[in-house]
C-alpha cells in the first residue's frame, strides 16, 4: 500500500496493510492486537521494573530491548528510547511522525519474512506472565458529557419535557476529574461512602429524607466511555485551534466512570459531580494510537434539522469530514454467583462512538479555548456513549430507568444497580471495510465492599 495523506495528520501507509502477517504467530487473527495495532503501554516482566512495551498478539514487546539494538536508528530509536521508561509521558509528548517512525520499523520487523526474527523475538515478552499499569502518569483528567442520547435519557427522567438543557447544543459541557484515582484494567473498585438521602416509600412514588446519612453508596452505577490520550500539550494561555485539535491527541482507550448516583444526586448542586465519581475510575491499559486509528476515521454524523452550528472556535470542515470513529462497544456484567458456576459475563449494551455529539478534537479546541494548558498524558473521558433507540444504553441509570425497571440476567438474578462482587467489562473493536479489524483489550473492574464507617 502506499502512503496516503487526508486531512495533513493522519497517514494510511504499509502499517496497516490488511495483507500484512507477523512471524508472531499469536497476532494473526488476534482479535485485539494484530500487527495492525501495535499499541503502547506499560507492562512490568517478572523480577523486573515497569517499562514500556508494544503489544503484539499474546506477547508484548520490550521497548527498553529496542532501544538498545542497532535495527533501530533516526527517529525510531529516538521514539524507542522515550517510551522504554516507566511511563509514556516522553514519547506521548514527541510528534505524530517521530510515533509514526517507530510504529513503521517495529511493524517491519515483526512481519512475517523479517530477516530479524531472532533477534526481534528476544525483545518479547508473554503477556501473561506481566502486569499491565497506567501508560501515563496523569497530570489531569477531565470528563466531558458528549453523548446526546445518555444525557437526553438522563435529562428525561428528571426533565420529561425538556430533558437537555439550554446550552448542551452549544457547548461541549465537562468538569474536571481527580486523576488520582485513575486506575488500570483489572483491580478492585471499592464501593465508596458518602452522604446520601435515604428514600422512603409513600402513596404514589418516593420521598427523600429530610436529613442525609453517611453510608456505602447503593446506587452504584458505571458509565461506558472512550478516553482520549493527549500527546503534544500546548502553552499557557494559547488556545488549540480546531483545525490543529486534532495532532493534539496520541490515542484512545476505552474508560469506565464508575459513578454512585445516590452520592451524586446529594451533592452536584451547585457546582457539579465531586465525591460520587472521584473514588475510582477504569481504564483499558494500552494507547490505540492516532496513527493505528487512521483506518478507522469517519465523517461526524450531521447534527439533526434545527439544531444550532457550533461557534466558529468549534468549527472545521475538515475535522467533520473525518474527526470521528467507527468503534463499537460492548458492555458485560458478571455476577459474582456467575463466577461461581462457570457462567460468562452478559452483555447488557452494545453502542458505537459515531453516538457522541462532539468530536475528540472539539473537546480538546474547548478545554484550551480559555487559555487551559493541556500535558502530554492528560486524559479525556467522552462522556457515556449510548445509543439513539435505547438499544444500546451506556449505564445502568439508563437501563434499569433509575431503578424502576430492574435488569433481569440469565441465571435469574436482577439488578437496578451494582452488588459487590459484579464485574464489568467494557471491550471496544475498531473496523472498516478493507482493513484489519483492531481493539482495544480489556476495560475490566470488580466491585469490592465499602470500607467500615
């Protein structure tokens, strides 16, 4: 294939070759990582530091082994070495091309006919026998609410009449998050304590206490969502433009924002979430990097007849031609009485990025429209993704109506929210006619008690 060029920042080269196969056996036909992918982390060997990896099939590729090789030289080594430490932070903050150089030579080297394969197949890792950490250390995190349909849903049970308000159409609304409690793929999300309005039940609906208690969240819910990798930041004060909004982003994972809906109605008026989403949130452990992605780029849907274009600030042809993604979603539950007897997760939503109202490159062109300086390794959430026709809704709010309609699951058990010891697996696939088809691997938490008051 030869290199093409749309938008002047995305590039469709030899990398993504649907022809293309690896000497790793495991990576042809991986349903995650095929040598289309070759995502970045960080992963920690055994008896050995953390330090960047690639992930290829079921192996992961040492990136500390690389930079050390001849095979690697110009802009590939330099890629390599930024990113063999403990975190990605150096080589998120390096240009799409120096990303770009590294993805074409570690690609050639693991293909199939490679010359190299011996020395290549020292620099790899099982992926079994390593753990998986954050590939960034997070400066910021900050969630953002573009999915119309979950915030129309949400907005009806409170607002049937009027469900989004006033300024949703026009401003890409958000809050910042707590970084700190960004967490990998595959621990424990304590359920949290906090204030909360018990509810008792009176002739013709609910009635909320007069006085709140402090105790373990009973409304724990999680809410299905892309994260979006920041690369190269931008100064003080100088905003991103939107047409450059994009080179800004090295990357997507997909992130779980675990959510306590009791806490949350308490305490967000005036000023919004703060306790009820601070205690945990989950994120799949690799960067599905921009330039892996370039297949997968799609036009963003028209908005709907009459509603209103976005402020120029927010407006690029070129960003609408091709600023969104053709990524699908599943969400599963497991119960703990399911691990048990041996019974698979259940798929409770299936969605799709094309769902979110505002491209990635809009949110970043907003949050830097005051002056706010983005860091390379900052990470956005898009808010929950959920689908137009309730097929596919993105949290348990939605699909259990706030606890009105419970979720029955096939082994009989219901839920409204979650119990301790369900785990929720979010999984996401990138596919487009013509291309190997990508993931994301696992967006995994387990539900553990709320510690003793």
């Amino acid at each position: 294939m030869t290199g093409e060029t749309w938008a002047g920042q995305h590039e469709i080269d030899e990398t993504h070759d649907p022809q293309r196969r690896s000497f790793v056996a495991s990576a042809n036909g991986h349903a995650a990582f095929p040598i289309q992918n070759l995502p970045l982390g960080i992963f920690t060997p055994p008896d050995l530091p953390p330090r960047g990896g690639v992930a290829i099939g079921d192996h992961i590729l040492d990136l500390s082994a690389a930079a050390q090789s001849p095979l690697l030289s110009g802009a590939a080594y330099q890629a390599a070495r930024a990113g063999a430490g403990e975190t990605l932070n150096p080589l998120l903050a390096m240009s799409a091309q120096v990303r770009r150089a590294l993805r074409r030579r570690l690609s050639a080297l693991l293909a199939a006919g490679s010359p190299h394969t011996g020395t290549v197949a020292g620099w790899l890792w099982d992926a079994r026998a390593c753990g998986l950490g954050l590939p960034a250390a997070i400066g910021d995190y900050s969630d953002f609410y573009a999915g119309i349909h979950h915030a129309e849903t949400i907005g009806r049970q409170f607002r049937p009449d009027a469900p989004l308000l006033p300024n949703y159409k026009h401003v890409p609304i958000g809050y910042h998050g707590r970084a700190s409690s960004v967490r990998a793929s595959g621990g424990l999300v304590r359920r949290p304590n906090g204030q909360c309005l018990a509810q008792r039940a009176v002739a013709g609906g609910v009635e909320g206490a007069e006085a709140p208690t402090f105790r373990p969240s009973q409304r724990l819910d999680m809410e299905l969502e892309l994260g979006i990798w920041i690369g190269a930041g931008n100064r003080p004060g100088e905003p991103i433009a939107i047409a450059e909004a994009d080179q800004h982003i090295a990357g997507l994972c997909l992130l779980n924002d675990w959510s306590a809906r009791d806490i949350q109605a308490w305490e967000y008026q005036p000023l919004g979430p703060f306790l009820a989403k601070s205690f945990a949130t989950t994120i799949s452990p690799w960067v599905i990097t921009a330039e892996a992605l370039a297949p997968f780029r799609i036009a963003q849907p028209p908005r709907p007849a009459g509603d209103p274009k976005p402020l120029p600030y927010l407006w690029d042809e070129a960003d609408q031609a091709r600023g969104a993604y053709a990524i699908t979603f599943e969400v599963s539950l497991q119960t703990e009485a399911m691990r048990r007897h041996g019974q698979t997760g259940f798929i409770i939503s299936r969605s799709a990025a094309r769902h979110l109202y505002w491209t990635p490159a809009q949110l970043v062109a907003h949050h830097t429209s005051g002056g706010c300086d983005l860091r390379p390794g900052d990470l956005l959430g898009s808010g929950t993704i959920s689908t137009p026709d309730g097929s596919g809704l993105g949290s348990l709010m939605e699909l259990t109506r706030n606890g009105q309609a419970p979720l029955t699951l096939p082994n009989g058990e219901t839920r409204c929210f979650l119990a301790d010891g369900d785990a929720l697996s979010i999984n996401g696939r990138a596919s487009a006619d013509g291309f190997i088809a990508i993931g994301f691997g696992d967006c995994h938490g387990v539900v553990s008690p709320a510690p003793g008051v």
